[in-house]
C-alpha cells in the first residue's frame, strides 16, 4: 500500500448527496481485474460516458480543469450503499488519494484506509465552501497534510480533521493489516512451533506422502 504523507493536488467537486458505490462503479465492472489498464475508465462510467463510449461534456470529471484532479470534495453520505471495495479501487486507479466529505458510507470508509486514500470528514458547512471555493476556481488544489491532520486552501484556509491514531500511523507508513501481520511472522513461526510441541495432542498428524 503507497503511503500517505501530504497532498497537494487539483480538487474536484462532488455536489449531489449519497453518490453510491454502484454509480461509483457499476456493479458489472465488479470482476473486472483491477490491475488492467482500463481500470479507471469505469470510474463513474454511466454518468461519465454515453452509451456509444463518448465522454459527456457536462459530467465534472470529463471537463479539462478537473482531468487531473487526486481530491474529491463530496457532499453528504458519498460511498453508501453497497459494501463493494472495487469502489476504492477505482478511485484509487483514476488517480484520487483523498476523498473529502461532510460524512461517507460507513464501509467505504474503512475500505478508504485500506487501500491508502486517507477518508477526510469535516463539518458540513466546511465541506460547502470547499466545494463552492472549487467552482469559483476550477482547477485549484488544496492541501491535504495527514500529520498535523488539515485540509489548506492556496489562499491560507485551514481546516482541522480527526482520524484514528491507529489508521493515521498505518497510512503514513503505508501499510495495510496484511503487511502489519507479516512484520510478526517470526513470532508466528516461533509460536506455532512451540504450540506443536507443548500441545501436541491438538495438533493434526500430517498427511503421508
């Protein structure tokens, strides 16, 4: 998992409330392989694209300011709905770190810390003059520092958010739960051993060749 320090980069505005993970990635795209190049082209796709493939002009992400955006500023409840991680997968694969919002579905978020894109939850009327900063200024980056926990304007607005001490040291060291198991793997080596000699009467006999 990349690890997640600070972020500077081109925001983009998400203005409708409870954006689902099925708009987020039809549910079609759910066995695609992430790794494919395409990945990020279903992003959004029935909003994003018509049905002969072309972009529509009107959907935020196809307009020239914001292609290269890595923050959405969303509005309330974005991420509900079904538990699908394939949802930050593919954020994560257009490119976005960070997902700035008034509150997000309750597993979309966790699936946010576990793919390395830091979930930032911030008051309501705090996320509105974000987003109403963004579309004055298409095209303007904030900043997103995971250490002293804000969210800066270029212009010097600074805003303070909480997270987890937990999820924040994970994601500075870019590591997610399987990479924290695997730095235990001697003493898991060395209790399974132990645990086979002193109780061996609960250990299965192995198979015989």
């Amino acid at each position: 998992m990349r690890a997640f320090t600070r972020l500077t980069g081109v925001a983009v505005p998400i203005d409708l409330p409870n954006v689902d993970t099925d708009r987020i990635i039809p549910a079609r795209f759910l066995r695609r392989d992430r790794d494919e190049p395409e990945y990020a082209s279903f992003l959004f796709h029935d909003v994003r694209f018509s049905a002969d493939g072309l972009e529509k002009a009107d959907f935020i992400l196809n307009q020239r300011r914001y292609r290269g955006a890595r923050i959405v500023v969303a509005a309330e409840n974005f991420g509900c709905g079904s538990s699908r991680e394939a949802a930050v997968w593919v954020l994560a694969a257009y490119g976005f770190r960070a997902v700035i919002a008034p509150s997000l579905g309750d597993i979309f978020h966790q699936n946010c810390f576990k793919n390395g894109v830091l979930p930032v939850i911030l008051p309501a009327d705090v996320v509105a003059g974000l987003r109403a900063h963004i579309h004055a200024q298409p095209g303007a980056a904030l900043t997103v520092d995971l250490q002293p926990q804000t969210v800066s304007t270029a212009g010097g607005a600074s805003h303070r958010f909480e997270v987890d001490p937990f999820r924040k040291e994970m994601l500075l060291a870019g590591r997610d739960e399987i990479g924290l198991t695997l730095g235990f793997e001697t003493k898991i080596r060395e209790f399974e051993a132990r645990h086979a000699r002193e109780m061996a009467w609960v250990v299965p006999p192995r198979a015989s060749a």
